[in-house]
C-alpha cells in the first residue's frame, strides 16, 4: 500500500475521484480516553455495542478529523470529513497498511472496517461502554442521544462549539474518569469504511485512521480498443489499492 494515497492529517490538495484536486483542512477534537487499550472503532448510534476492537498501547490520545472542501469553487461552502484518526504517535509515518482487530490481521488485500447506518463513525475505549452507559440499551436514545436538551449526543454533534458542526468529543453519561467518546459525520453518509494504521519504519503504529473514501485518485480509463494477438491480451487499466478493493466507490 503506497503511503501516497493516504491523505489523513494532511492540508493542502488532494485528489478526488472525480478528478478534481481539493483543499484539505485538519480539525483537532481534543483527546480521547483509551485507558484499557481497547480502542473502539463503530457507528455510535447504530453500533456502540458491536465496536471494531483495535489493540493500542492504553493512554489518552489526540483526535483528529480530516476534512475535504469538495465545493466547485473551493469556498468552504460544501466540506466532507475524509479521514476521522486517533494519533498514538508522534513518529513520521513511512507507511499503511489494514489496521488489526483483537481477533488478528486480515487477510491478504482485506481490511477491517465500520459498518454505518446513521451517518456517524466514532473512537471509544470499548471496555468504557458497558461500564458507562445506561444498563438498558433500550433508553439510550431518549436519554444519551436525543434528550431534548444541549446535552444529548445529536445536539452536540450539531452544535458549532466547541468543536465544528458534525464532530463531537462527548463524556460518557456514567464517567467516572473522564470516558468519552469522539465522533464526526461520515463524509458522503452511510457505508463500510475500513480502518487503517500508519507506521513509522522503525515499526511503530503512529495513528489509527477512519478511511472514509472521500479523497482518491480517479480510476484509470480504459483505454481505447486495439487489436491484439492471441499470445499478448489486454491488460487491465490499474486502479488505486482502495478504490480497487471497493469496487471503484
């Protein structure tokens, strides 16, 4: 996997798949609390409970959401998260590659990934859920995520403070040690987006990343018909390792 496509917690240009080049910003989201180790990877409103489990050096890590300004005028007016990632490292990164879950690596061209359905991808230490949220599953939308008031985790994400509308770094309702959660939107909405790692070469793990698939190079075109002998078929145009896995999205 070549470093190169990996665009998270960078500014400047990027790509799109469309073929337009766009401004990337990066927004800290403050700090998330992994004191077992058991970083949690989901949509929270969907799968808080049914976490991708990451195995990280326990700590308190900073947050990061990477942001693409798709607008056709480069305006600021229409921007997409690209990239949500947790930095567990302040080491120069030299390559990614498909983050492990407790369970192992995947297998060769796999990744792990979050599975969305609300629009939403988040970082929890897993082992915090059970302990710091209401027992019943069943009230956790009237009384963690729609409350009503400024404390329910839909108005947070939908507020501008402290951190930009969509994001959210929220403590969870039973905390005693300051368990949280950190959550962004999921770039163009609901899908499967695969969790990667970067890695220093020395071998250390520098961040764990939320590939959201906004950012890309285009395809390759396929090119134009020629005649070919029997012994010399055509070969198939090259495609970037993610697009190419997911089938060019």
């Amino acid at each position: 996997m070549d470093l190169s496509e990996l665009h998270a917690l960078s500014t400047g240009l990027a790509p799109l798949p469309d073929g337009r080049r766009v401004e990337l910003s990066v927004v800290e989201l403050g700090e998330l609390n992994v004191a077992s180790g058991r970083l949690g990877a989901c949509d929270p409103f969907a799968y808080l409970q049914d976490q991708v489990v990451v195995p990280v050096p326990p700590g308190r890590y900073p947050v990061f959401v990477t942001v693409a300004d798709v607008s056709q005028a480069q305006d600021g007016s229409h921007m997409r998260e690209a990239y949500l990632s947790v930095v567990l490292s302040g080491a120069e990164p030299a390559s990614v590659e498909a983050a492990p879950k407790e369970s192992g690596r995947p297998g060769d061209g796999r990744f792990w990934g979050v599975g969305v359905d609300a629009g939403t991808v988040a970082f929890v230490d897993a082992d915090a859920i059970p302990r710091c949220m209401p027992a019943d599953v069943t009230d956790w939308y009237s009384e963690v995520f729609d409350t009503g008031g400024a404390d329910g985790w839909f108005a947070q994400m939908d507020s501008d403070t402290p951190y930009p509308a969509g994001t959210a770094n929220i403590v969870l309702p039973r905390a005693t040690d300051g368990e949280n959660l950190v959550l962004s939107h999921s770039g163009w909405g609901d899908g499967f987006y695969p969790l990667l790692q970067s890695v220093s070469a020395e071998g250390t793990v520098t961040a764990i990343h939320i590939e959201l698939l906004v950012v890309g190079e285009p395809e390759a075109q396929e090119p134009e018909p020629k005649p070919v002998s029997a012994e010399a078929p055509t070969p198939e145009p090259s495609k970037g390792w993610l697009r190419r896995l997911f089938g060019g999205r």
